[in-house]
C-alpha cells in the first residue's frame, strides 16, 4: 500500500511544458490551479522562437513557481537572423530564465535544410557555453523512425560542444541540459547520459504502445530521468485525445515507477532533485 499523504505532500516538476500557447488563454489560470492541487511546484515553460521566449518569460515571471528557457525551435531555424543571438542573450539575463531552449533538429518537418538547423544549434549551444545555462534539446527523426541520421548528426554535435566544456572545465559539463520528450533508441539515450545529459519522459511511454520507451526508462537509471508532460501536446493516458496540462504530470511519474518497481515517492523525488541540480533552481 502506498501512503497517500506522503505523496500528496511531494512536489512535481514539470519540466516542459509550453503554458504561454494560446491553448491555455481562455483558463490558464484553473490550469496553474489544478497543477498546484495535484502537487506541481515547478514548471518550465520553453521558448520557440524570440516571441514565445519572451512570452515565456513574461508568464514565469507572474508566478512563483513557473520558470523560463529561451531559445530557437529547428522548426523556426529560417527565422533566425544574424541579431537574433544577441536578442537571445539579452532574453537570458532575466532571472527566471534557466536554460537554453527549446533548440535541436528536426528532420521530421524539415522546414529548414540540415545545415542551417545545425548551424542555428550549433550557434545557440555556444550561447548558452557563454552564459553558462543549460540546453534543452527538441530532436525529431525523419518519419519518426527510432533513429537515423537526426540521432547521429545531434550526438556528434553535442559531443563536440560537451568536450569544449570539459577542455575548458566549465561547471556546464556537469549539467549540459536535457534531451526532452526522448523518443530515440537506447543508443541514443546511452551516449547522451554519457555526455552528462538527462532524458526527458513524457506522455508516449503511458500509451499502449509505449513499450520500447518504458523499456528504456526502465533500463536508464533514475538520476539521469526528467519528467514532462510537453503539453498542450502528448497527453498521457487516459486523458489521450484532450488537451495535455502540468496535472498531468503524476501519471507520467506514476508509469516510470510501474516499470521501474519502485515506488511513485521515489520517482518524484529523484527526478526533482535532478531538475533542481539541472536548472539550479530552489
Ligand atoms: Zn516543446
């Protein structure tokens, strides 16, 4: 039997979740709400381009429990112009900000050629080098295959920039940042926690077919595993269909708990101290 009270009194952390969509304008704040009543005291609200960063920033600076990331999405990599860094540097400097993102590759859309995607991540990763916040990482792969060329390119780039922070014993190597909503193979997913990143866990791994992915979370170990709901998108069972919302997040936990035989208390706890130690948050 699990104790009820002990877990009502744990806080959740959701790790991504894009609060500023206009998805949320008609009762964002009875979302918040039903987030704090299920036990949610931290979320982090992601940038996808200049705007949405800003919007970001401006939600989580409203409440005390909503954090920012600033960045470029690979989707938006043709918006991203010459002056666009400098607007993302002085984004960053607000104090809610806690990371780079949302930035990555995205062959699935493939609204941009792959170079330009990689320029604008490579670009982005030096940013956050300079002012030593974390990344978190959108990769997608072509046909939403389990990996391919998106997984290769990613790894080898961010192998590149980790072994820059480590050459130049920047504390970021500690804590380079998140590979969210992970949807790659166990491959993948080992050479990321290998480079001292961690693994994002979202809605997919409750649906019926999500047996590879709790596979992976089951084999990855815990200190290396975030929780995220990505909503408005990616809603776990047995809400699939509606809109996705922070509450959510419980049953995200709940599932990694199941496949790991541990108990729910641990899950959240142990990767809420990850989360805590990732975007150095109180
Ligand atoms: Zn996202």
């Amino acid at each position: 039997m699990q104790d009820v009270k002990s877990i009502e009194n744990m806080t959740l952390t959701d790790t991504h979740c894009h609060l500023d969509f206009d998805k949320f304008d008609s009762d964002r704040q009875a979302v918040l709400d039903r987030a704090l009543q299920a036990g949610v005291g931290r979320i982090l609200i992601p940038g996808l381009n200049l705007t949405s960063s800003l919007s970001a920033i401006k939600l989580a600076h409203s409440q005390p429990i909503l954090f920012a990331a600033v960045g470029v999405h690979p989707t938006e990599a043709s918006g991203f112009e010459p002056s666009s860094l400098n607007d993302l540097r002085n984004l960053a400097r607000h104090p809610k900000v806690k990371a780079i993102g949302e930035i990555g590759l995205d062959y699935y859309w493939a609204t941009s050629p792959r170079d330009l995607q990689q320029k604008v991540l490579t670009d982005q990763l030096s940013l956050a080098a300079e002012l030593q916040l974390p990344v978190v990482i959108h990769f997608r792969e072509k046909g939403d295959e389990p990996t391919g060329d998106c997984a290769v390119d990613l790894i080898q780039i961010l192998e590149k920039w980790v072994s820059g922070l480590r050459r130049t014993k920047s504390s970021l190597a500690k804590r380079p940042g998140v590979l969210h909503s992970f949807s790659g193979n166990r491959e993948t997913a080992q050479a990321a926690v290998k480079l001292g990143f961690f693994v994002g866990v979202a809605g997919p791994i409750t649906y019926k077919n999500g047996q590879p992915r709790q596979e992976l979370v089951a084999a990855l170990p815990l200190d290396r595993i975030l929780i995220e709901t990505d909503s408005p998108f990616q809603t776990p069972h047995p809400h699939r269909g509606k809109r996705n919302e922070p509450a959510y997040v419980r049953l995200i936990a709940d599932k990694i708990a199941f496949v790991r035989f541990c108990t729910i208390e641990q899950v959240i706890s142990t990767t809420g101290e990850n989360a805590r130690r990732l975007f150095d948050w109180e």
